[in-house]
C-alpha cells in the first residue's frame, strides 16, 4: 500500500524513524518489501537520478509496482532522492512519486530557497511532498562528491527562515554524517547539540539524516577477505546515535551504502568459493535473503517494526 510520507512522519515524530532506501536492483526491492511486510513496518522506497539513469524510471517503477503486489501488506511511499528541478518535475509529473527531492544545499542561502521554493510550488499543486536540504555533507556516493573541506553543518539560526519561506515538508541536515563507506573521519559522530537547537527552532517539523549506514566491521572484513580493499578504518552512524537521533525529531534516516556493502560481500565471497559457477541466479538469492535479514534489523532498530496497525491511514 503507498501511503503519503507526511502520514508516517506525524505518526513516527520522536518515537521511532522511517528507513529510505535507495534502490538499484530486483534483489533489493524484493528484500525489502518481504522485510515490511514481515515486520509490518512502514518503509520509503527512494531512488536517485543515477539509479534512474542505471535502468530507467520506468523499469524501477515497475519493479516498485509489482512487488506491492506481490507483498500487498507492505505498506510504503515513493521518493526521489538527491534530485534537482529537472530529476523533480520529472518526478512530479509521473504521478508516481509521494515526495521529490531538491538538492540546493551548496547555493547560497537565498538561491537555495529560490529553487527549492519552484519546486515546493509545483509539488504542492500535485500533492506531492517536498524534502530540501540545508548544510552540505560530506563523502562520495552516485555522482555526489564533496569533500570535507566542501562540508558544512547546518547552521540551526537559518533553519526557521528557510522552512517559512520555502515551506518545504521536511529538511535534510548535515549534522556530521556522509555519504559513502567513510564516515566520521574525524571522530566527532553526530553533533547532537546542532541536532536539538534545530528541533528547538521547528518543533515537530520531520529532519532527516543522509549518510545513514551503519557500515558494519564485520562486512568489510569479510570482503577485503574475498578480495576486495575497501578501507577498514570506515566507520558507520552507531546504533546509539541512531536512536539517540530519533529523539530530536529525526523521521527519515538514508540507507544505500550497507546494502551495497552486503552486495559486495554475497557476490565476491560466492564466486571466491565456487570459482566453477557463473550463474547470477544464486548469489542473487543470497542476496535477497541478506537483504531482508538487513531491513528486519534495521526494522527493528529504527522502532518501526509492528508500526503499521498503528498508523492512521
């Protein structure tokens, strides 16, 4: 069932968060969907412009559209991630989308407001949710590559002026996550105190965090096992700083890059162990099945699981 984001955000507001997915594969969209129907969960299925690019919007809508019905207790919205005017009235006027996102956070404050707030205007008219961003983070993932001299966090004085005169429906922070395997560089973790000045200034608004992967040790060990030189020193947003995020208005958290990681793991251990075989078929039911282990977990972390008897739809 595709439901509006703006019913899951004032549901989940300071109890629990929603976990966005950012999807490319048949095998993810399947792991995913079981996993919420499972947990009973409420879900964002998200998808960039580069994921678009990969297949075609169609093809991924399709694939959206297929499993709500093959898993038709799965209860989720549609959302463009990280897109600009173009990725968005696209978007909009596919009637596919609940909510788009204009990505104007490394324009000046006034220009930022200037494009988002177009967006905003044709969103609305198509009832369609509008997430913006403010603060630049850090990191590489799709075609996004900023470097931490580039980042900035957001600044909480800005905030209230940016959401009255955009009237954006949710805002994206840079609050000391990043896109990517390497996160926190610096070792300075998620600046909670930008976090609670911001929910100080727009209460009950939805704020949410990009770069939200965990990047877990134990994957990357087990891929540089089988091959790979991922850097070990990675570091992830830690369990604690997840939960303890939800509490300052954090609705929206971004996963991509930990299911790229179990991507990486399934394939190159499978074909390490049986260098003999070269049908996709197999690892890629390995990987549905990490896939769906990984949402039920993260499900679970988040606080969503069993939310959606709760919500009111």
């Amino acid at each position: 069932m595709i439901v509006s984001p703006k019913i899951f955000y004032t549901h989940c507001y300071g109890k629990y968060a929603i976990p966005a997915i950012n999807i490319f594969t048949l095998e993810q969209v399947i792991g995913l969907f079981r996993a919420g129907q499972k947990a009973n969960a409420p879900f964002i299925v998200q998808m960039t412009p580069v994921a678009r690019n990969y297949t075609h919007p169609d093809m991924l809508l399709g694939m959206i559209k297929a499993a709500s019905k093959i898993y038709p207790k799965a209860t989720f919205a549609i959302h463009l991630d990280h897109g600009n005017e173009a990725h968005a009235f696209d978007a909009i006027a596919s009637n596919s989308f609940n909510s788009v996102m204009i990505d104007a956070s490394h324009d000046p404050f006034e220009k930022n407001v200037e494009r988002t707030r177009a967006v905003v205007i044709k969103a609305h008219k198509n009832n369609v949710l509008v997430e913006a961003e403010l603060g630049v983070l850090s990191g590489v993932e799709d075609d996004l590559s900023i470097d931490e001299k580039s980042a900035r966090y957001t600044q909480p004085s800005e905030v209230e002026q940016f959401v009255k005169k955009t009237q954006c429906d949710s805002l994206a922070v840079a609050v000391g996550t990043s896109h990517g395997a390497y996160k926190f560089s610096g070792g300075q973790g998620i600046q909670f105190q930008i976090l609670q000045d911001i929910q100080h200034r727009i209460p009950y608004f939805p704020i949410v965090l990009h770069g939200g992967s965990a990047v877990n040790e134990a994957e990357i060990k087990r891929i540089n096992k089988n091959g790979g030189r991922l850097n070990s020193s990675a570091l992830g947003v830690s369990s604690d700083e997840i939960t303890e995020a939800i509490k300052y208005g954090v609705c929206k958290i971004n996963i991509a890059t930990d299911l790229r990681l179990i991507w990486a793991r399934v394939h190159r251990e499978f074909f390490n162990d049986n260098p003999e075989l070269f049908d996709p078929i197999i690892p890629g039911k390995s990987y549905m099945e990490a896939c769906e282990t990984f949402m039920l977990e993260k499900f679970e972390l988040l606080g969503a699981t069993g939310q959606v008897s709760q919500l009111k739809i």
